[in-house]
C-alpha cells in the first residue's frame, strides 16, 4: 500500500461507511469502507427524482470513493450495497496519485429491482 492509499484507507476507516460489493457469481460479499453520496441536481439542493405510480423515485445518480484494493470495474452483473440499498456501477475508474492507485471512483444507480413492489 503507497502513502497516498494508505492515507486515503484512514479517511474511509474513520469517516465513511460501511459498503458490501457483491461481485457477479459471488459467494462472498467484499466489506469496503467508502464514500458513498448522492450527486445532487446542478445548481440545486435537492435530489432527482421522477414520478411512478407509486409516488416518486430517485433517479439520480450517486458518488463512489472507495478503497484502492477493490476495484469496480469487474463486476460484471454484480453490485453494491449500502444501508439497505443496492447500486449497479455506471462508471468505474482508479485514481492514481503519483505511479499508485490512491482509490477508486465510481458513478452509482440505484438499482432497479429496489423500486419494484415486493
């Protein structure tokens, strides 16, 4: 682990939360400590949402910053979950600081299964 991992790891350990990767045909769910923030409509405070025959719905899309020695971009079907939520990975890509990976970025949506009735 680099410095700049390491100092990236005591960020998450001590202010994120607590983020479980599923990866697709999995067994084993991946624990992560992470960032994980909705990105709010531009010039706005509020999150996007749209209307469904149930009320309204997120749509929106949300912000991942997680851990340098998990990466997001094979999860094939897989997804994250987080305090009750599943999210499917947009978009996925490592940040380098210097020659190593600091931590990894990622654009999160909601997954769907989670606004169907049960």
């Amino acid at each position: 682990m680099t410095f700049h991992s390491a100092a990236f790891q005591r960020l998450l350990d001590q202010y994120g939360q607590d983020v479980s990767i599923h990866p697709e045909g999995g067994a084993l769910d991946i624990p992560v400590r992470a960032f994980l923030q909705p990105v709010l409509h531009q010039r706005e405070n509020r999150l996007q949402r749209q209307p469904s025959p149930l009320g309204w719905r997120e749509k929106g899309l949300y912000l991942y910053l997680g851990p340098a020695g998990v990466p997001l971009d094979r999860l094939g079907d897989g997804y994250l979950e987080s305090r009750g939520r599943r999210f499917d990975v947009q978009s996925a890509e490592e940040i380098c600081v210097g020659t190593g990976v600091s931590h990894w970025w990622a654009l999160l949506s909601p997954r769907e299964e989670d606004d169907a009735c049960p």
